[in-house]
C-alpha cells in the first residue's frame, strides 16, 4: 500500500517515514507540508492512505481532505494525524469525511496498525473521545436523520457496536453472526443514514443520541 505523508513538521514526516517504510508492505510515495500541496500530489500519486495533519498554515487538514474528496475519483483513505484525540478540529476532519485517526504520541506499531485498518477500508476511531465531542456538537439534523432512517433492530444493534469501534470481525463474534452477513447490515446503515462511510455513520449516531455515553 502506498501513503503519502502531510504535516508541516520535518521531524515528524521523517519519524513517520522511518516507521512505515520499515514494514515490506507500506511505501511512503511523497510528502508535503501543507494541506494546500495535498490534491494535486493525490492526483499525481494516486496513495492507497493520505496521513494527513490536522493544524498547518496555508490550507488546514480538514479544508484538505474536503478538497480531496470532492475532486478525486476514487479518493484514497485519509487518516488524519492529531496531538490531542478530544481535539475540536479532528472532529471537523472526522465530519468533513476523514476515514479515522492517529495519535503522534502513537508507538510504531500502533502506526503501522492504524494505515492498514484504514487501507483495508475500516475506521480507525478512539469511541471515548468521540462521545465527549459528540456531546459539544449534537443537532436536531442528525437526530432527524437517524429517526427517518427506519433501522431494523439488528441493524441499531450493529450501529452501537460501530460506535464503539468494533470491526466487522468483532461485531460478528459478539453477534455470532457470519462477517459477510456483517458486512451487510453495516452496508444498509450506512445507505439508510446517507453517510459515505461508517466513521460518518457513527458521528451521526453519537451527534442524535441514538448511541449514548457509556
């Protein structure tokens, strides 16, 4: 899988280089130091995952990643790289359709861990952080939506367990159902809710209620 890297910090490019070009699976395919060099480099480069910075001084991540996901065909997964994960303006990025996101304090591991889960097309959320936030931001729109939704009940069933970031793997072994069957119910949530992917699903369940703090 290919990634390109977006921070305004050498440092930290370099750090995230060295982590993921270590792995035989991952190749760093560029990099760029503001969020104003973003979509003609994904245009150009064509990245599986876009590690993307939340605070530079041109463009920011989130104007980025709506950029890139209004202009590009096939958008590549876009991870966005944070310093605190209860910060406001990850959950702008998180809304504005960034697919999960990593801490900076992260260990190599947890970094290599995190491009993969959002290459493989999963959400890599902090369940936790989004709740607090979500308590700043609830709105009678998402609370609208989800009530016009007419989900089944297996289908809010399998929406609660997102929005605790479980992965299709782990919601089929708390349900005892087939993963396939998984894939599924969590197919008609996201068609019901309108939400492009299941990191938007879970904000908008956070956002009206329907998922609850604890």
């Amino acid at each position: 899988m290919t990634v390109l890297l977006v921070d305004d910090e050498p440092l930290v490019r370099a750090g995230l280089r060295a982590v993921l070009e270590a792995q035989p699976d991952i190749e760093v395919t560029g990099e760029a130091g503001d969020g104003a060099a973003v979509l003609p480099l994904v245009r150009g480069l064509r990245p599986d995952v876009v590690a993307m910075d939340v605070r530079m001084p041109l463009m920011d991540g989130i104007e980025a990643t709506r950029l890139v996901l209004r202009s590009v065909p096939d958008p590549p997964r876009i991870l966005v790289i944070t310093t605190f994960e209860n910060d406001a303006y990850v959950y702008d990025a998180l809304r504005a359709g960034a697919d999960g996101f990593l801490l900076k304090r992260a260990r190599p591991a947890e970094i290599v861990h995190a491009v993969r889960v959002v290459a493989s097309g999963e959400s890599l959320l902090f369940p936790a952080a989004l709740r607090s936030l979500a308590a700043s931001y609830g709105n009678d729109r998402a609370r609208a939506a989800v009530a016009r939704a007419g989900l089944t009940g297996r289908e809010g069933e399998v929406l609660r367990l997102m929005a605790r970031g479980l992965s299709n793997a782990e919601i089929a072994a708390e349900l005892l159902l087939g993963t396939e069957t998984v894939k599924s119910h969590v197919s008609a949530v996201l068609a019901k809710l309108g939400a492009r992917d299941r990191t938007q699903a879970v904000i908008a369940a956070y956002e009206s209620g329907f998922v609850t703090p604890g």
